[in-house]
C-alpha cells in the first residue's frame, strides 16, 4: 500500500470520527436543553398552582 493511498483512507476515516464527535455533542447538548426546558415548564406549573391558591384565598 502506498502512502499516498493510506493517508487517503485515513481521511475519510478521521472525517467520520470527528463527525462522531460533533454528533455526540450536539446529542449532549440537545439532552441538556431538553432537561433545562423541562425544570422551567415544572417551576411555570408550580406559580401558577401558587396563584391559583392565592386567587380562591383572595376570592373567598
């Protein structure tokens, strides 16, 4: 095998690693979005349980 036709077939391999790489990432930080997201949808579904508490106190 030639050099010139190792280092080709080195390329695309490196290529595909690096890729892996980025996907994994992208994959990490999309879970932690997700997570982030989902911590801020409960604490949204806490106040308004709190205001809706509040309210009927208010209205009673």
């Amino acid at each position: 095998m030639s050099s010139s036709l190792a280092a080709r077939d080195i390329d695309p391999l490196s290529r595909l690693a690096s890729q892996e790489q980025s996907f994994v990432k992208e994959n990490l930080t999309r879970q932690d979005a997700e997570t982030k997201a989902k911590k801020i949808e409960e604490e949204i579904c806490r106040w308004q349980k709190t205001l809706e508490e509040r309210n009927g106190q208010l209205e009673a």
